[in-house]
C-alpha cells in the first residue's frame, strides 16, 4: 500500500516537475498542459480507488432515513410555526399596551 501511495507521489512529482513521467516532457510553461492532465488523470484514479472503498447503504437504510428526514423536519416546521405564532400574539399585546 505504501509502496503504491509512494509510486503515485513520485508520478505527480514528476509532472510538476515537466517531465509527465517520461524523459521528452517539455519544460517551463510548455509543458504546463501535459503537467495538469497527469495530475488530473492521477487524481480521478484516485478517487475512483477510494470510491470502491465505500460502504454504500442498502436501499431499505436509505429509505428509513429518508423518512426520519421528512418527519423531523415537518415537526420542526409546525414546532417553530407554533413559536411564531405564539410570540407574535405575546409581542401585538406588549405594543397594544404600549399606546
């Protein structure tokens, strides 16, 4: 794995450095394209390894946590309605005494 992850270093390196990997790179800004297409090659590699290192949930999880989602939020939305509603009627009568 180290080895691997060392291999990869040594790669973006190498194109940072102009040379793409290989010995007829071209140096300076001519070689800036060939550079940042390595390192965007080198990345999507990457994430494609760490994509097959995920534990994706099961279709039944995702459900039942979408419907968590869905409930607590519309409590929540009642829950603060009634707040609202409740502070606006505390707060008419304290500026109704007022005058």
């Amino acid at each position: 794995m180290a080895v691997a992850e060392a291999e990869k270093i040594d790669k973006i390196e190498k194109a940072k450095a102009g040379d793409g990997g290989n010995s007829g790179g071209l140096p300076g800004p001519l070689g800036w394209l060939p550079r940042k297409l390595a390192e965007a090659r080198a990345f999507l590699s990457e994430v494609r390894a760490e994509l097959k290192k995920v534990t994706w949930p099961s279709r039944k999880e995702v459900y039942q946590t979408t419907l968590v989602v869905i409930a607590t939020s519309v409590f929540f939305g009642f829950y603060l309605w009634v707040l609202d509603l409740g502070f606006s009627r505390v707060l008419s009568l304290v500026l109704k005494r007022q005058y």
